[in-house]
C-alpha cells in the first residue's frame, strides 16, 4: 500500500510540474494569458451563437425554433425530391426538344 501511495505521489508530481512548465492544456491555460484570452473568445462567440438560436431572429433560430417552418421545409424537401427522382424517372414528361 505505502508503494501504491508514493507512486500516486510520485505521479502528482509529475503533473504538477508539467503544469508550471505551461505543458498540457492545463499548463497552457494556468501559464499562457494568450491560450486563456482565445478560449475565452471562443467561449462569448459560442454563447453568442447559442443566444442567437434560442431567439426566432434568422433561419438557424426559425428552423430551431419554429415547428410549423420546419415541417413546411420537410414537405417542401420531400416534394423536391418526389419531382427530382420523376424528372430522372420520365425526362421527357418535363423536357420538350423541338429543333423546327
């Protein structure tokens, strides 16, 4: 047990000097005021973006938001695809050539 114990010790350790050296992600974010300054910005665009979809403002947050918008666009999809695979099926039904 008291191996168990020094190794576990041992490996704090180590950790704890990876992190002073700024090595790991951990390290960079306790040593490197640049990494911390970008996660940081990451961090107020991705709540910025998440607050924008939480509205109804712009398609993202109407799609999010809006179930009747939804299921128009899903039949708008599915009736899209329907004629795409019938223009494939019977080209000539929708394709007239005449050359005179």
């Amino acid at each position: 047990m008291f191996h168990n114990f020094n190794n576990t010790f041992s490996n704090l350790n180590e950790i704890s000097a990876k992190i002073q050296r700024g090595e790991g992600t951990l390290g960079k974010l306790v040593s490197d005021t640049s990494f911390y300054a970008k996660l940081l910005a990451v961090s107020e665009k991705t709540d910025l973006l998440l607050k924008k979809l939480e509205t109804d403002r712009g398609t993202a947050g109407e799609l999010i938001n809006n179930k009747d918008l939804y299921d128009q666009m899903l039949k708008v999809t599915t009736s899209l695809h329907a004629l795409t695979e019938d223009i494939k099926k019977n080209p000539k039904k929708y394709i007239h050539l005449s050359i005179f």
